[in-house]
C-alpha cells in the first residue's frame, strides 16, 4: 500500500528545534567518588595500586570494582570494571565501562547491584554461604586472593 507524506517544502523536509525534542545529555567522566562514597570500609576491602588504580573489593570476594583512571592494562579505553563472582549453581557477570563514561551513570549501575546483595543468615542451620567460583569454572582471577 502506498504511504504518501505532505511536505511543506518540495526538497527534502524540515523541522523544528521543537520537534527534534533536543537533549543535553551528561558528558565526561565526572567525580569517581560518586562511585565510592557508595561503599563502606565494614563491608568492602579499598586498595589503591601503583598506578593509582582503585579496587574495591567485597570482604565475602563476590564483588570487585576496579577503576582504572588511565584505562585498564591491556584495555586502555575501560575505565571501570564491574564482576560478581557466580556459584556453583549460577553464573556470575561482569559490566565495563569506558574511562569517558559519567561515574553517576556507574554509580547508578553499582548502587542496583549493590540493593541486590543480601546477607547470608548465619545463625540459621539451613543456610550456606555460595562459594565463589574458581578461575577454571569462569570465575575472575586477577583479584580473588586470600
């Protein structure tokens, strides 16, 4: 079925600022510490390297955050790197962000993983604690060290 479109002009078409429906949109790495004011020293293992990289790490070794300043050796675009180690009977992920991603768009991702966690009823007998998973069952290597 033939579509016919009514044009104002005879060559191409136009619009206005108004219809385009422009944005401005957030740019630039911002302020990392809106990333890490999120954790806290009771919960999360804070070591700055070398090459002034920041890992966070949870006390548990599930969780890693790494932020890479000058980009991740071997990836030097990333600039922040997001794993939570899986468990024998489920699948960790991982999310990486570029160095030029805002950090409030990281922290927004951080914070919803971190309102997934939840702690592991010890005093409850039927209760066990997920084992992390090891390198050769795809877990991450670079950090889990105990």
């Amino acid at each position: 079925m033939p579509v016919t479109v009514a044009t104002t002009r005879p060559y191409g078409f136009a619009t206005t600022i108004e219809d385009l429906r422009l944005h401005e949109w957030s740019l630039g790495p911002g302020q990392p510490c809106d990333v890490t004011d999120l954790f806290r020293a009771k919960d999360f293992h804070f070591i700055v390297d070398d090459r002034a990289d920041v890992h966070v790490a949870s006390k548990d070794g599930r969780f890693y955050l790494g932020w890479y300043p000058k980009g991740r050796r071997g990836s030097p675009r990333e600039g922040w790197k997001l794993v939570v180690t899986g468990t024998g009977d489920e699948p960790g992920y991982q999310a990486s962000f570029d160095r030029e991603t805002p950090a409030a768009v990281v922290a927004a991702a951080v914070a919803r993983v971190l309102e997934t966690a939840r702690p592991v009823d010890a005093s409850n007998s039927g209760a066990r604690a997920s084992q992390p998973r090891s390198p050769a069952q795809g877990g991450p290597s670079q950090w889990a060290r105990k």
